[in-house]
C-alpha cells in the first residue's frame, strides 16, 4: 500500500466488509493485510480470509491490528506521492493518524475552473511559449523529455494541460 493524491479511482476507495471484519478495497474487493501472516510489517491487499493479520479497528484516528496493535503508519514520516503505508507499533504521530470520509461526502475534485493556489485553468489545453525573439514553444518528445521547437499549429505534443487531480501539468 501507498499513499497518493485523492484522485476518485476505485485504487483508492474502501469499504468495511461486515462478513469477514475485513477492510476492502473497491478495486477488486480484496482485504487489507500484513504481509506473510503478520510476520513483517508491510501492508498489501490480499484474497480475504479473515486471518488476524486482515482485522483492523478504527478509533481515535488510528488504524490497529486487533492482534499485534501495531497501526497503520505512512513509512518515515515522510509525506511524499508513492510512499509506503506499513504497521507499526503506536506513536500517536501524525503519519499514523487518519480520517474517515465517506465517498458521497468527500469534497468534489474540480475538472474546470481556476484552481487559485496554482494559478492554472483545470484541463484547459495551453503551450508553453518563450518570451525568446522566436517564441518558440516547449514540446515533448518520447516520453521524459521536452525541447524547443517553432510554434505549429494544433500539435498535440506541444499542448499541456494543468491536471486538478494530481496537481501537475501533463502533456495532451
């Protein structure tokens, strides 16, 4: 498991399953879990089968394994896209703090509009021009690299977008 910026896909959204006492993702319905029956400390989503290592209880913000007790905690402290989620043993630190908000009250995820903290419009095609005496435009070229090149008109690989969900800008 890894923590990443809401972005409203089922990868990201659970649900308490009553039967198992189990806490499932959307994606595919498979459980929470502690890798290798509870013997590390690393999470995965796994077949549910209600083992000790699948059971956990929310309460004072936390998630705890009824077993171990240990919670779950984003790794390091560090709050970056991709960081691993494991359990660990309760510190009351804020990587092991969590929320619960349910999916019809969760704050919509703007797909128009200005978003004012970054100053871009929301999945609005623009190019990318220098302020140079050709006003050339920056364009992508494979997959990781962008160049300089002359302004055509309508080429996809010189439009960009700001993306609301991750907060970046892509390329078309």
């Amino acid at each position: 498991m890894v923590i990443k910026t809401r972005n409203g896909r089922n990868t990201q959204l659970w649900y308490f399953d009553q039967r198992s006492k189990t806490i499932k993702t959307k994606l595919n319905n498979q459980s929470w879990d502690i890798q290798s029956a509870g013997r590390t400390n690393n999470m995965q989503i796994w077949s549910t089968n209600s083992g000790w290592f699948q059971i956990f209880v929310y309460a004072d913000e936390h998630f705890c394994n009824i077993e171990n007790k240990k919670c779950l905690d984003v790794t390091g402290s560090k709050d970056e896209e991709g960081n691993s989620v494991r359990v660990y043993g309760r510190s009351n630190n804020p990587n092991q703090k969590w929320k619960i908000i349910y999916q019809d009250k969760a704050e919509k995820i703007a797909t128009k509009g200005i978003d004012k903290e970054f100053g871009f419009e929301i999945n609005r095609p623009f190019y990318i021009v220098s302020n140079m005496p050709m006003k050339r435009v920056a364009e992508c070229v494979g997959a990781n690299n962008m160049i300089q090149r002359r302004y055509v008109k309508g080429r996809v690989a010189q439009q960009y977008y700001f993306d609301g969900v991750s907060r970046t800008i892509r390329s078309q």
